[in-house]
C-alpha cells in the first residue's frame, strides 16, 4: 500500500464507528436482497406443489416474514444512504480543513507561481467528489461482494450448467471494463484541470472588473473566458465518450446474460432438466448479479471522480513549506527591536539574476530608517524579508543579534507590523478589519487606532459608523480611506517594529501629512523602515538608505545625502520637477 492510499484511507479513522454500522447496514442489506429470492422459491416450489391444508397458513406466514425483510431492508438502506453521506461529509470537511490549514503555511514563493481560482477548485470541486467516494466506495464493495457471491451460490445449487454460461460473460466484461476505464480517468483529470483554468479566467476577471469597464474591454475578457470554456468543452466531450462506451457496453453485457439465460434456461426447460419455477428464482438471483455489477461500474465512475480530486488535493498537501520553524526555534520575549542585515542576498528565481546583493546595514533600536531608490531597486523585497515571508538565498538577518531563522515564525510576526502598498481590506464592518490588528480589542481600543490614522472623521461620516459594512475589499471606501484603515490596524497591533511600504501613496496631500504626523509619533521607541514613494515624507527619518541594483548606494539623513550630491539628491530634485 503506498503513502497516498495510506492517507485517503486515513481520513476513515475519525469517523470509524459510523463506517462500522454502515457496512453493518449494508451486510444486513445483501443477506436480505438474497434471502427474499430464497423464500419465492420456497412458496413456488415446496408450499405451492404440495398444497395441503396449511398452504395459505404457510404462505401468508412466509409473506410476513418477507413484509419483516423488506421494513428491515428499508431501514438499513436509509441509515446507510444517510448517516453515510453525512460521513463522507464530514470526511469531505476534514480534508478541506487540513488543505486549507496547509495553504496558509505555505510562503509568498508559492502564491508567486499559482493561480487563486485553481486553488479555490482544489479546494472545493475536487474534493466534494471524494465524499461520494469515501460513503458508497466501502459500501458498494461490501455490498457487490456479498451479493455476487451469494447469488452464485445460489445459482449453482439451482443449475451448474446455466451458472457457468453466465460465469463466461464476466472475464470479457472485465477486459471491457478496464480499458474504458483507464480512459475515463485520463479524460476526468483533464476535465478538472480544465475547470480550474475557468476559475482562474472568472476569478481574475471580475477581481479587475473595474479595470475591465473602464477600459470597455468585456469583449476581451469574453473571448478569454470562451477560451477556456471551449477547453473545458473539448475535455468533458473525451469524458462523456469514455463514459458512454464504459457504461453502455456493460448494460449490454447484463443484457446478453439475460437473453443467454433465457435461451438456455428455455432449453433446458424443454429437456426437463430444469423446472419452471428454478428459473423463475434464476431469474430473479440474475438480477441481483446485475445488481453488484452495477454497483461495481458506479464504483468504478465514483473511485476514478474521487481519486481525480484526491491526486490534485496531494499535489498541494506534497508541498512542503519552503519557509519554516527551524526544530530549536524559540519564542520571542522583550523585543527591542535592533535589525541586521549581514552580506545578504536574494533572487525570486534560482536562475535570475539577485533583486538584493551582499546588503549589509544595521538598524539600531527605536531608529527611523527610509529605504528609497529607483523602481525594481529592491525596496520591498528588503522589508518583505524580514518577517520571512521569502528566504535569504545567501546571507543572515538578525533581530536583537539572533538570526530570524531560529525564531518561530508566529512569533517573529506577531513583532512586526507592515502597512503595504497594496492595501487588502476583508470584507465586513470598519470595526471587523480594523480589529484584525488586534482580535480582543476593544470598541474604544479601535477608535482610538482609527483617531491616530486620521481615519475617526470619516467613519463616523459613514452610514453606520464603525458598523458600516465595506463590502467586498472594501470597495465602498476611497483609495485614502482604505489606506488609512490599513495603517490603523497596524496602530492596534501595536509592535516594535514597524514597516510602511510606500504606506502614504494613495492619499491625499492633507490626509498624508496627517498619517504621517501619527506615523512619527507611533515611532518614538519603535524601529521604523519606511519605503517612501514621495520622497517628501522621509525628509526627517533619522537616516535614508539609498538602494540600487548592486546594494545599498549611498545612506545618511537628507541633508547629508542632498549635500553629497549623489543620487539621492538625483531622485529628490527629480522629485520636486515633478
């Protein structure tokens, strides 16, 4: 057994008592769909030839007991066709959980390279297949072995002959079915692939629809969705075509058993080697066979659905973290707040050239630094280094004189407070996004951050205040807005060192000097990196750092760098043209 059978036989282990009472449900089903058979013959062959007396007594006592059969049949079947897809649920629910769980671990590195609407399709289409799976896969296996069995037997002690005509027909099914079925699996994999290219073409369009309307490109995306809605097409017409020759021809193959035990039984009828009543019950036991053979055919549809989805659900879990605790990682306690950079180099891709080269700065406790330099020079990469979000290819990183990497990584963050760019607003409340600095903070903590962002005046502008709902990405808010709230769940964190990435770039000349007023005075005794856009609003850092393609450039405060006359002075006067 392999490691990845091991683990979709794991997922069983949770719920073991409600798999247990399930296949006894379904044992209790084959013996009856067996017995039932068993007691016609018995009424056609022993009750009704002999017709004594207690012929009706008999029947109508065999009847009962077949009435009693037939409710404990239906419980059974409807405990199993209930509890058990609660059970594939569940088990559907615990592997979401735990991919989830894992896609959270994973680093920016990862989330670079893949596309969110295939992530949320392994998420969520491919592993509901698994819950048919896991809930009928046991249960049609118990069931088909004990019925095909069972009627073989029975089939046996009516006529050996007949059941071995019968017995023919299913080593050429079986061919049949294999090979068709190997196809059907080819065709799944790429339908589910197909389907996530579709989600990644509908999430990416509508995530930019504003970008779309402003540019009045819908046709664009129109044909781009069409493109993918094509393939998926094309990929489900390979997969009904294997579907249909898988399913059709093994319905035919039932049929020519009961056309072979017709003629035969018939024969042997007129031979008087065979009672009419044997083959009634002959026939009937033919049907059960069919029965299991179905149920083994819609197994063999559910096992390829469900091994599709979990072979794309293991694709993910398979991915180790590329960024993780180090075995002997502590916890953080009394952070000062002094960072190092020693002979530090990074590159995104192994074969690319280093977006960071041998950077050695130190960054002394409570210091307010600003990192600016030309567009790709490195600025974010620096401070996205910090909190471990990407890894040093070369070089250390230390937090009061320990290396980042032998601290945990929740405890590294919980450290650090970083304001972006690129500002992601939850949907919700203004209270919801701004209390995910700080979960059990309370009503007046929130307004409190909201005030030290400049962000109180214009909430409480809002239509229900600090209960407004944003919507989604807070979309509702102006670009300023959103900003400001940003930063105010970073003054509700409350850390020790603090990053702003060009944090001050969407708002406006007023609300920048605000924030930037809040944000000086929210560094007093916090190490502070500031990435700055407008090289107007680190005029007063402590110290600039001028980076460029091969490192840091040049460093010290403005008025050093402005009489050094090298390239900051370059930037800042080009920055005063503009």
């Amino acid at each position: 057994m392999n490691s990845r059978t091991k683990k979709l036989l794991s997922y069983y282990k949770p719920h073991l008592g409600l798999l247990c009472a399930d296949m006894v449900c379904a044992l209790i089903v084959s013996l009856i769909t067996l017995i039932l058979p068993m007691c016609i013959r018995y009424i056609t062959v022993q009750i009704l030839q002999e017709n004594t007396p207690n012929t009706l007594v008999q029947m109508y006592t065999i009847g009962a007991v077949m009435i009693g059969l037939i409710i404990v049949h239906t419980f059974c079947n409807m405990f199993i066709s209930y509890k058990g897809h609660m059970m594939g649920a569940m088990m559907e629910s615990d592997m979401r959980k735990e991919l989830f769980d894992h896609l959270q671990k994973l680093s920016f590195r990862f989330y670079d390279e893949q596309k969110i609407g295939q992530l949320m399709t392994r998420t969520t289409n491919d592993i509901l297949s698994l819950t048919e799976l896991y809930h009928h896969g046991p249960e049609d296996i118990v069931i088909s072995l004990l019925k095909f069995t069972g009627a073989f037997i029975i089939l046996a002690y009516i006529d050996v002959k007949l059941t071995f005509i019968v017995f023919l027909f299913l080593p050429v099914m079986a061919v049949y079915a294999f090979y068709f079925n190997k196809k059907m699996n080819v065709a799944l994999r790429r339908s589910k692939d197909r389907i996530g290219d579709i989600n990644a073409q509908v999430e990416d369009s509508l995530s930019g629809i504003r970008v779309v309307k402003s540019f009045t490109n819908e046709e664009i995306e129109q044909q781009k969705f069409d493109y993918e809605n094509n393939r998926f097409v094309d990929s489900r017409r390979d997969g009904y075509k294997s579907e249909t020759y898988f399913y059709e021809g093994l319905i035919a193959f039932t049929q020519l058993i009961t056309v072979a035990v017709i003629i035969f039984g018939g024969a042997a009828i007129l031979n008087t080697s065979l009672e009419l009543a044997d083959l009634l019950t002959f026939f009937l036991c033919i049907g059960i066979i069919i029965e299991p053979i179905q149920r083994l055919v819609n197994f063999a549809r559910l096992y390829q659905e469900g091994i599709t989805g979990f072979d794309r659900f293991m694709e993910i879990m398979e991915i180790e973290p590329d960024i993780q605790d180090s075995p002997n990682a502590i916890e953080l306690e009394q952070v000062r707040g002094k960072l190092e950079f020693v002979h530090a180099s990074f590159k995104y891709i192994e074969e690319h050239q280093n977006v960071l080269t041998d950077v050695s700065l130190q960054i002394d406790v409570g210091e307010y630094v600003a990192i600016v330099g030309a567009s790709g020079a490195g600025k974010s990469t620096l401070c996205s280094l910090i909190p471990r979000f990407y890894e040093l290819n070369e070089g250390q990183i230390l937090l009061d004189d320990r290396d980042i990497r032998d601290i945990r990584l929740r405890s590294l963050r919980k450290n650090i407070g970083i304001v972006q760019q690129d500002v992601y607003l939850f949907a919700g409340t203004v209270s919801d996004n701004i209390r995910y600095g700080k979960m059990d903070a309370s009503k007046e903590e929130i307004v409190e951050a909201a005030k030290k962002a400049n962000a109180h005046d214009f909430i409480m502008k809002l239509p229900d205040g600090y209960d407004t709902d944003i919507g989604q990405r807070g979309v509702k808010l102006s670009g300023g807005q959103k900003q400001r709230l940003s930063i105010a769940r970073v003054f509700l964190k409350n850390p020790p060192i603090l990053i702003f990435d060009e944090a001050t770039s969407a708002l406006d000349n007023e609300s920048e000097k605000a924030v930037q007023n809040s944000l000086e005075r929210l560094s007093d005794n916090r190490t502070t990196l500031v990435i700055a856009h407008r090289l107007s609003t680190v005029r007063n850092a402590q110290r600039i750092v001028v980076l460029n393609e091969n490192g840091i450039d040049e460093q010290g405060t403005h008025e050093e760098l402005i009489a050094l006359n090298g390239t900051y002075a370059n930037l800042y006067n080009m920055h005063l043209k503009s």
